[in-house]
C-alpha cells in the first residue's frame, strides 16, 4: 500500500520554526516506527503571496484536496496588515476550510499535570484533564440569512440568523460519534433547546444519530449549563458536540483551562474521501507570534500535538499518538520549558530546537 501523504504549509512568522521540529518528529516515526509518509511542502499566507501574490495558489489548493492531511503552522504578521481584504494571509487560510469543507473542528482540552499550575482554575480540578470539543464550523448564526443592519421604525436593526439543516447537523454529530469510538465512547450535546427552534430540532437529529452508535453513552445539555460545568467539574466530559456560536465560546473557555497558547493543537475534519479517510487539516491554535519570530523562542508543543491529532484521527494510529503524547508529557514533567512555559521562579529556557531534541530523545 501507498505511503499516507502529508502536505506541510508551514505559513509564516513562527509557522516554519515549528512545523521544523514536526519534521523531525514525522521523520522519526518514519526510522523508527516504521511509518512513512510521503511529505510535500508548499506556501501559503504570506509567504505564498510573497511568491504568488496570492495567499493560497490553486496549484497549493488542488494538493491539499488530494492528500489525505494538512499540517499548517501559521498565518499572517505586520508585513502584511496593510494588504487588500482580498489577499490577506489569512484568506489563504480561510479559502482552505471553505474549498475543503472542513465542518467539524476539533479542539482538545488537555492538561499536562507538570503545567496544572498554570491554569486558572484549582490544579485537582484540571489535572489529568483530557476532553474534546466538536464545534460545527460552516454553518449556523455566522451564516445565516437573513443577516445585516437595516432600519426599521426610524430604528438601527441588527440581525443575524440561527439556521441548521438536519443535513449539516447530521455531519457533525457524526464526527463527534466517530470520535468518541477513538476515545472513551462518551459524548454529551450542548444546545439551547429550551429557548431555540433550532436547538430542538439539533437535539433531535443528535438524538437520531445516536441510534447508529448504540456504544456511546449520549447526554444533552444547556449549552449555558455547559458553560458552568466546564469551569466547575472539566473532567465530567469527554466529546462536547456543540454548534458554530456556542463552539467558538465554549472551546476558547475549555483551553484555557489548561494554560498556554503554545500548547494547544487542532484538527478540522470534513467528509471521508474514496479511501475512507475524512478531510483533514491540523494546526496549532497560535497565529504567527511575530513579536518573539526568528529568536528561537517559539514553543513547537502545539504543532507536534497537532501531528499527534493527525495520527489519530486520520491514519488510525492512536497508539503512536499516545506515543507521542507520552513523550511530550515526560519531558514536561522532567523539567522541560521553552520561554511562554516558564513560571515566576524562572530559569533558562530550551530554544525551539531544544525542546524539539528532548521529544525526541524521550520517544527514542
Ligand atoms: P499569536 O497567537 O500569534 O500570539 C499571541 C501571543 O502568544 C504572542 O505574545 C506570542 O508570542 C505568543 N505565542 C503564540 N504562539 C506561541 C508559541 N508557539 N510559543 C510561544 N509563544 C507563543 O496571536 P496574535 O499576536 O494575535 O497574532 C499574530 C499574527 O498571527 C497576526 O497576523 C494574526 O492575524 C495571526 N494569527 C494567525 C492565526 C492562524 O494562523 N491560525 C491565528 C491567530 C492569529
Ligand atoms: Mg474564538
């Protein structure tokens, strides 16, 4: 069988001093593992406007549609805040969910007992945290028509418009059960069903759904209620399926639970292609950090816990994932800090580079 192929858009800023570090770790799975992907690299953001005068180029485009993951590193930096909307950095990002259909993000809450103390919330409330939330991202209020402001009465009006098809809902609870099959087969539905037509109707087709996936405990909650339990008991959830709106809150809330923005990866997932696999694109939550670019200072963790995402969601090998996050939690718990990990009582820290050879030696 044919290697699983990757398409590496490192992107800008801090983007290529990370996704480096992921090269080596792909490498390694590669010598040691036995786990080979054929790799290709190509620009986008910045860089590929630099080279193309467009943020993505379709060449770029028509490759992401063909291998089975992306792996982008980051977009955007002061070079480019004056460019035209329309080839701004972050389209290239933007064009790639859209032309990809990439509905389902996957953003994982995961505490790292060695950094527990960096949370904001007590260290037993937060250690050994490990949920995920699936938010919807196509579709819902920031689409919806009607949208806009007209006036009405002599009046400003602002509208916008909670819409879901059964179709759309349907595909992302389905990612969510597939997901909880790789992890602790428990999901629970976050809506507002008690004040919303479309969250009755998205309880409902969850509710469907679930009868394909008779091994996953299903619960339902308001999606406020949600909101609470996530600060008060974290560790009560595993998969959160939520909508567009409630996602983009209730996953900004549940990383913080755990610390740092250079730790923090994701995936989004679209439909499955000829050979099974979904749509896939993984990228750390950070942008391109260009107040600490070119120093070596970038913390690498969220990239190569995005590559670990990749493992297990679109190559089916979660025990090489956890490999993976093993060896991230040893060198933690050993000691190992890049700068933004460091607490008040200081040190030196590793350079990207460092903490790159310390995973390393830990996985060998
Ligand atoms: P940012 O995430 O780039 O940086 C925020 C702060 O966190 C900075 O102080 C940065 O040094 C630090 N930081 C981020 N990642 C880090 C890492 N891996 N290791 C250590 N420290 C890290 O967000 P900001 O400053 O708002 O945006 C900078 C540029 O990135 C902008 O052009 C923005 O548009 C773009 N951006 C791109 C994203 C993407 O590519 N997905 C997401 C967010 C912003
Ligand atoms: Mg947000």
């Amino acid at each position: 069988m044919a290697n699983p192929s990757l398409l590496i858009l490192a992107g800008d800023g801090i983007g290529p001093e990370v996704m480096d570090q992921v090269k080596r770790i792909i490498g390694w799975f590669g010598d040691k593992r036995d786990l080979t992907f054929d790799v290709s690299e190509d620009l986008v953001g910045g860089a590929a406007y630099d080279a193309h005068g467009v943020p993505l180029h379709d060449d770029t485009m028509a490759k992401a549609q063909e291998v089975d993951a992306v792996l982008l590193g980051a977009v955007g930096g002061p070079k480019y805040d004056n460019l035209d909307f329309s080839v701004k950095p972050e389209r290239g990002l933007l064009r790639l969910r859209k032309e990809m259909d990439l509905f389902a993000n996957l953003r994982p809450a995961q505490c790292f007992d060695a950094l527990a103390d960096f949370s904001s919330l007590k260290k037993d409330i937060v250690s050994g945290l490990d949920i995920m939330i699936v938010r919807e991202l196509t579709s819902g209020v920031y689409f919806g028509e009607p949208r806009g402001i007209h006036i009405e009465d002599n009046m400003r009006v602002g509208i916008n418009t909670q819409r879901y098809t059964e179709a759309e809902i349907e595909r992302a609870t389905r990612a969510a059960f597939d997901l909880a099959m790789k992890r602790n087969k428990k999901v629970c539905s976050m809506e507002k069903a008690n004040v919303m037509e479309s969250g009755i109707l998205w309880r409902d087709v969850v509710t469907e759904i679930h009868a394909d996936y008779p091994e996953v405990e299903l619960s339902h909650m308001y999606a406020d209620n949600g909101a609470m339990q996530l600060v008060r008991a974290p560790k009560q959830f595993d998969v959160i399926l939520t909508d567009n709106l409630f996602g983009d809150i209730l996953s900004d809330c549940a990383a913080m639970l755990t610390g740092s923005l250079g730790m923090l990866p994701s995936a989004s997932l679209g439909l499955p292609m000829a050979n099974g696999r979904p749509k896939a694109m993984y990228e750390p939550v950070h942008g391109s950090a260009p107040d600490i670019t070119g120093q070596g200072k970038a913390n690498p963790i969220a990239c190569i816990l995005s590559f670990a995402m990749a493992l297990r969601y679109s190559f089916d090998e979660g025990a090489e994932a956890d490999r993976l996050e093993a060896a991230i939690e040893k060198v933690l718990a050993d000691g190992a800090r890049t700068a933004d990990l460091m607490g008040p009582e200081g040190g030196t820290p590793l350079s990207t580079t460092q903490m790159g050879d310390v995973i390393l030696a830990a996985l060998d």
